[in-house]
C-alpha cells in the first residue's frame, strides 16, 4: 500500500520516542515540503483503504479462506491457471519456425525480404 519512501518514513517514526522524531526526520528528509507531501499521502492512503480493511474484517469472521494458512505467509505468487486459448498459441508458436531459423518438420521460413 505505501511506498518505499512512505515505509522509511513511517519506521522512522514508529522506532523512535517522541522527543526524536522530528530530529530523525529532517534528517533523512530534509526538505519538509516533501516531509508534508509524505504525510499527506500517508494520511491519504490509510483513509481511504480502511473501509477495505473493514470490509475484509467482517468478511473473514464469516469465512476462513481469505486469510493465508500459516505455511503459505512467505512470498510466493500466487495460483495462476492457463487460459487454453494462449496455451495453445503458445505451443503453435514454438513449433512454427522463426524467421531465418532452420526449417523443422519440412517446413521452410519465408525468403528474406528484398528492399
């Protein structure tokens, strides 16, 4: 949801004690337009996403499914099935021949063009 740099912020922020903060802060972001424009997407993000996160709250107390098994928490990708259409244009292209590839199964590449 945030950025690298809205990350390095937060963390900033949170691993510190109040008196610090802003310390730490203007010094790894000097500038403090960008410092306002970090935390003004920050504030912008997290407003809008906690209706989504409600929702998701209310929805997984109904079904357990729309959260992870704790085996599956690492950072695989997750499931993806094939529509048949490109597997099969995939398989047709490997074996149709490339242009200036040896011809296979008797077939031949087009003749180069003349310009």
């Amino acid at each position: 949801m945030f950025s690298r740099r809205e990350r390095d912020f937060l963390e900033l922020i949170r691993d510190g004690d109040r008196a610090s903060v802003d310390r730490r802060l203007e010094a790894a972001f000097p500038n403090p337009v960008y410092r306002r424009k970090l935390l003004w997407a920050i504030r912008r993000k997290a407003d809008r996403s906690v209706a989504d996160w409600q929702l998701l709250r209310e929805a997984a107390q109904r079904d357990d499914r729309l959260f992870a098994a704790p085996d599956l928490r690492t950072d695989t990708p997750p499931p993806v099935f094939a529509d048949p259409v490109v597997t099969f244009l995939e398989k047709l292209g490997r074996r149709l021949p490339r242009r200036g590839a040896p011809a296979r199964d008797g077939m031949r590449p087009p003749p180069p063009r003349k310009e």
